[in-house]
C-alpha cells in the first residue's frame, strides 16, 4: 500500500530540487555576509584589458584599441648599407667558372634511353646469401605468411601445409605473392637462416 503523499512528490520533484537549491544559495549569501563583516566586501579582480600595465593578448586587441587608441607600429629606420670593404674582409669578386671546372657541362647526368634501369634495393635483414629472395621480410611477416597460409583450406577442403604449399597449389595466391612489392618468394627464410616448414 503506496503512502498518501507517494504520487504528490513523484508528480513534482522540482519543487524538491529548486527549494534545495534556495536552501543552499541561502547558506552561501549568509556565510558571504560573515565573511564581508571581518574583511571587507569584495574586489572584483581587474581583467586583463583594464590594466595598461598588462601585455596584450589576442582576446583584448579590440579593448586596447577602444582604451588607448589603434596601435601604430613604429618601424625604425635601418642604417644605411655600405658594401664592405677589402680590408674588412670583404670576399673577391665573382669570377664565372672556367672550362677545366665544368662550365656547361650538366651537373645530373640521365641515363640513356635505352638503357635499363637498376632494380630498386630494399633493405635486408639476417644474411642475404642465405635467405635468398626473402631477404627483405621480417620474421614477423615471414610468420603471419605462413600462419595464414595454415589456416586456409584448398579445393578439396584440407588445410595447406606452409606457405610454400600453398604457393604450390593456389593460382591466386602464387599470384598475389608474385605481384608484391618487392615479391614474396616461394620458400622463406627466417633472419637466423631456418627455412620455414
């Protein structure tokens, strides 16, 4: 059996929260009346565009040009310039360069036309003659190669064995492996030279 005032207090439950909130601006203003008592009322603390003592910031540029007027900059005169003399260390005089030192001839040197280009080096990690064509593969990457090839199942629905077998079995992925940049190998080596099962 709910009380008599149950549904009153439910029906209005701001009347609750604004008296709570007069109770306690009552208690602040009477503490703050106390206070003024012994110390004295209280100062507003001056923002930063009353006081000319203050460095401007990028909020008051608009208060410091109605205080004090626009802000002219005052540029300073430079010195007149004198080009420095021999005695004070002044360097000679241009000179153009000379046929023994190369004048005319290009400095970027294309190759020709036909020539081929030289493959892009990549960096390699563990030895090189070792591990062969995976030279630039990490082990982490060596490892997430042959993991995923474990978890994938052929036609025929078996697991693959390694990255190898699968690069021996699956078309799309011998593909795939062949159009990486640089391309992933066949056989992998790990940076220690173990040859990846």
């Amino acid at each position: 059996m709910l009380g008599p005032n149950y549904h009153s207090r439910r029906a209005r439950p701001h009347r609750l929260l604004t008296e709570s909130v007069r109770m306690r601006r009552r208690i602040m203003a009477s503490l703050r009346s106390n206070h003024e008592e012994f110390t004295g009322p209280r100062r507003r603390r001056p923002r930063q565009f009353d006081s000319p003592n203050c460095l401007p910031h990028v909020g008051c540029n608009r208060y410091l040009s109605l205080l004090w007027g626009p802000q002219e900059k005052k540029r300073r005169a430079s010195p007149p310039h004198t080009p420095p003399t021999a005695e004070a260390g002044a360097s000679p005089p241009y000179a153009p360069p000379t046929a023994e030192a190369g004048a005319g001839q290009p400095t970027l040197r294309r190759p020709a036309a036909g020539a081929p280009k030289a493959p892009p080096r990549y960096r390699t990690y563990g030895n090189a003659a070792v591990r062969g064509d995976s030279a630039h593969l990490k082990n982490a990457e060596i490892h997430k190669y042959n993991h995923g090839a474990k978890k994938r199942r052929a036609i025929d629905y078996e697991l693959y064995l390694s990255h190898t077998d699968r690069y021996q079995r699956d078309a799309g992925y011998r593909d795939d492996c062949q159009n990486h940049v640089p391309p992933t190998p066949e056989h992998l080596y790990y940076e220690n030279g173990d040859y990846v099962r």
